[in-house]
C-alpha cells in the first residue's frame, strides 16, 4: 500500500501530541484524547503502522464513556484486523461484539442450523422489506445513528466471515 506524505506527517505531529498529553488526560481533556488517538490510529494505519493503530484504537475502547464513542474506533480497528490472516478471529469477534451492543446478537454457527431458524430469519427479512418509507423517514435522529452503525458491522462481518470461509455466518449477514 503506498504511503502518502501527508499521513506520515500527520502520524508524526499526532506521536508528538500524544506524548504532551498528561497522564489523567482521559479525565481532564476527554474530548481531546478521544480525537486524538482516533486521527492518530487513522494516520497509522495508511502509513502500515499497524500496532500504532491498534493500541490507539484500544485505548479508544478501554476508555470511551459511553457506547456510541467506540462505534467510529472499532470500525476502524476491524478494517485494521482485516489485513492480517492472523487477527481475523479477533476482527469477526470485534463485530459480533458490537453487534450485540448494539441489539443485534448474532447467533452461533450451531444455533442457526435448523431449518426453522432459517425460515424465521425469512420471515424478519420479509417484515423488514415491507416496512414504509414514511415509517424509516420519521425514525428519530438517534434510531438513523444506530441502523447506520449496525449496517456498517453487518458490511463488515460479511467480508470478514467470506474471507474466513464462514459461509454460514457470511449468509446470515447478507440474507
């Protein structure tokens, strides 16, 4: 993968940044040190810099208050996983977690394999295909935020379960 100038420079500025932070600065700048380790994971990665990636986005994880704060850095950080053979199993487990935090358990490969599981998962397909655009449209705001984050970890678990070989798990997300 090339590497732009542009985020090596970023990558060095945002290193810099990190290490003027204090040592409470999750507590006293939270904002801040949310921000900065998301764009220091974000310049690390095009740059290959992978662990740099990983550990910002972590910290991200470890440290976040609440639930929608880890959304941006976990997507982030199974996008990173993905591009290692050796972290794909972390990066399928990152969105099934999510996932669920999100409402959306994902069942075991053993939970889906009878036939009447498969017919319900029809049966919520077909109920959700006909539900009215008005109805989708006059969701609130906070609704739209986590439809658009649970599609965003489907897209994911997709690829990650085709790449593994999943091909039950890889229907389930595309069915």
């Amino acid at each position: 993968m090339p590497v732009c100038t542009c985020h090596l420079g970023a990558l060095t500025y945002l290193k810099a940044a990190k290490a003027l932070l204090p040592e409470n600065c999750w507590d006293s700048h939270y904002d801040l040190s949310m921000s900065l380790n998301f764009q220091l994971a974000n310049s690390a990665y095009p740059c290959t810099e992978i662990d740099i990636a990983k550990d910002a986005l972590a910290e991200i994880d470890l440290r976040a208050r609440c639930l929608e704060d880890k959304f941006d850095a976990n997507y982030l950080l199974v996008k990173v996983l993905h591009h290692d053979a050796k972290d794909l199993p972390l990066a399928l487990s990152t969105c099934r977690r999510m996932l669920s935090l999100l409402g959306e358990p994902i069942p075991s490969e053993s939970e889906i394999s009878t036939t009447d599981q498969f017919a319900e998962l029809g049966m919520t397909r077909m109920a959700c295909a006909s539900t009215a655009s008005e109805y989708m449209l006059s969701l609130p705001q906070t609704d739209c935020r986590r439809l658009n984050n649970i599609a965003r970890f489907y897209v994911l678990l997709a690829l990650i379960s085709y790449t593994l070989g999943n091909e039950t798990e890889g229907w389930l997300c595309a069915y």
